[in-house]
C-alpha cells in the first residue's frame, strides 16, 4: 500500500511543482495526479504529452478553432479544440 497522503496534499505537491517547472520533468506529477484522481486542467497543457517537456517556445498554429503546439523537443503535435466565449 502506500503512504496514505490527502487529497490536499497531493493536490498542493502539485501546485508546487508546476511553479518551478523549467527545468523538471512533470512524468511523475501526471502519474500522481491519475492515482489520486486529481484532474490537472489547464496544467497539462504546459508540458509535451509525448516526450514530457516542459514547453519554453514552442511553435503555435491556429486554424479552424483548432490551437496545434509542436514540441521543440521530439515534434511532436498537440491539438486542442478553443472555446468561443461569445454567446
């Protein structure tokens, strides 16, 4: 079993970390956040789903609502859908 830690404490060790991400690799963060359920939101998106670099400049196109990051890392390409706030 494990150690038994609290939601909140899981949830603050993550709120610490992603606040000096330059230089970390946020691969054990993610494995935390989905054992405790925790959901990581926007978060997630500051980082490469592939390789799990933290994004410094990567290349950003948009294109049909559709915002496309590039890892300048591996290459490899994140898509997510932008929400219109207009009614």
């Amino acid at each position: 079993m494990g150690k038994g830690k609290s939601k909140t404490d899981i949830i603050k060790e993550i709120e610490e970390f992603f606040l000096e991400i330059k230089n970390k690799t946020p691969k054990k963060i993610k494995k935390l956040a989905m054992r405790y359920n925790v959901p990581l939101k926007e978060k997630r998106k500051t980082f490469c789903k592939k390789c799990f670099t933290p994004y410094e400049n990567p290349k950003i196109r948009i294109k049909n609502k559709i915002k496309s990051v590039t890892c300048e890392n591996c290459g490899s390409v994140s898509r997510w859908r932008i929400k219109s706030n207009s009614s």
